[in-house]
C-alpha cells in the first residue's frame, strides 16, 4: 500500500514538474513572441513614417519640374473616381494621393507612401471614368502591397532612404527614387495580384471589373498603331490578352447592380493642358 503511494507521489511530482515545465516554455516563446512583434511594430512604423516624408519629397521634386496637371475639371474627376473607390477600400497607414502629370507617356505607376501617378497620355487613351477607375484600382493593389517599396528597397537599399533625412544631396536622391521607380518592371505574381485586388474592388465599388479588360485592349490597340508614342503600360505588364481575358470572365460570373459615373469622359481628356513634348 506504502509503496503505492510512493510511486503515486512520484507520478504527481513528475506530472506537476512536467506542467510547470510546458507553462514555462510557453510563456517563454509568448515572451518571445511579443518582444519579436513589437520589434516588427516599430520597424514598420519607422518605414511607413519614411515613406511618408519620401512621399511629400517626390511631389514637391515633380511640381518643380512643372509637370503636374493643375486643372480643375482633371483633377477633380480622378479624386471622384478615387473616392468611390476609397470607400470600399481598408484604410491605410497613410493618405493616398493621386497626381496626374503632363507626358505623352502612356503608364500609371506608384511611389512610396501612398503616391499614385497618372501620366496624361494614359488619359486620352482611355475611353471612360470607369476604364480610369479600373486602372486606378490596380495602382491601388500596388499601393496596399507596398510593391513600389518593396522593389525599391531591394534595388537601391533601405539605407538610401534614411540618408535621404540628413545631407545636402537629398534632392539627387528624390530624382534617383523617382528614376528607378519609374523604371520598375514588376514580376508576373506581382501584377496578378494587383490585377485580382483591383478586380474585387470595382465589384465593390459597384463598378464592372470588365472595365480593365477594356482599359488593357485600347492600350494595346493604341500599342499597335500609335508607335510615336512612349507606352510603358502594356511593355511592364506582361500577357496582356491572359490580363484582359481574366477581366471579362470574372464580370461574366457576376450579377451586380453597376452604377455607372456621370462623368463626360471626353470632357475631361478635351480640358487636359496640350501635352509637352519629352524630346524638345
């Protein structure tokens, strides 16, 4: 009977050491854990807070050079579109802000910190505010996926950015950020992905997803016969016809109530500023 009891008692000796030894261990890794995440926490806000001044840095770099459009009737349509679309968008660690600059180039891309780019030349190639919306809706996906970041930082190294805060040289730096951001080719997962964010969002935004099928076939039409233009959209994006396909089937599958905008497209792209010639 004693010696029961002994190896019971044993038994709970080892149970008890053994609980307190798992308690210990999870405590331990939950320690671990949160000490990694805060970690992470700051390190992210310390690269969304640079993002942001970078941001304010290459607008106030573009509007030196004269390029961005300061017309009424543009602007404030492509913050319509923007809105709408917003409004069914997740916020964001930072505003989103849409520029559109005078350039026959034919390409929309984003910058750190929430910057969108709209050359004037994508503009007139489009035929409505809901080809726009489209094509700002896949700009969006690049934004919320911070690929621009992403990108830059592997291209040029992270310590760029934090010298940009400190020297005399901070100015040849924006335009260096600016170059190599324009110049960005991103990879085929990449803009799938943004292709999918911004199909999911003009269905929420009430707005039918066959528009950037649309968008993508006039700038490959206009690809085709326009050479004298200067088209990086469809050059950066590559399967063009998988993209445009991809579009027309997810609007196929859907029964939504779309609401067009009362938006006179040709209105807009007749009030854009003559576009300056790059080469002159």
């Amino acid at each position: 009977m004693k010696k029961g009891f002994y190896i019971l008692k044993d038994l709970g000796i080892i149970l008890a050491a053994v609980l307190l030894m798992l308690f210990l261990s999870y405590g331990v890794t939950e320690l671990l854990k949160n000490k990694r995440e805060g970690k992470q926490d700051r390190s992210r806000h310390a690269v969304l807070s640079i993002e942001s001044a970078l941001k304010s840095l290459i607008v106030e770099s573009l509007s030196l050079q004269e390029l961005v459009v300061d017309v009424p009737e543009v602007n404030g349509t492509i913050q319509a579109i923007m809105d709408r679309l917003l409004s069914v968008t997740d916020p964001q660690p930072y505003d989103i802000e849409v520029l559109v600059l005078n350039s026959p180039v034919v390409n929309a891309l984003t910058f750190p910190g929430g910057l969108i780019v709209v050359y004037s030349g994508l503009i007139n190639s489009l035929d409505s505010a809901e080809e726009m919306a489209a094509v700002l809706a896949h700009e969006l996906g690049h934004v919320v996926n911070r690929d621009s970041m992403k990108s830059l930082s592997r291209q040029i190294g992270l310590s760029i950015f934090f010298s940009l805060f400190g020297g005399r040289n901070a100015q040849v730096l924006v335009e260096r950020i600016i170059q190599e951001a324009t110049n960005i080719r991103f990879s085929r997962a990449v803009e799938s992905r943004a292709d999918d964010y911004a199909l999911d969002l003009l269905t929420a935004a009430k707005i039918d997803p066959a528009n950037l099928g649309a968008a993508l076939d006039n700038l490959k039409k206009e690809n085709k016969h326009e050479l004298g233009k200067i088209l990086k959209y469809i050059d950066s994006h590559p399967e063009i016809d998988t993209r445009i396909k991809k579009a027309h089937e997810k609007s196929s599958l859907l029964e939504e109530d779309y609401k067009p905008f009362e938006i006179n497209w040709n209105e807009v792209k007749n009030s854009l500023p003559p576009i300056r010639d790059l080469f002159r």
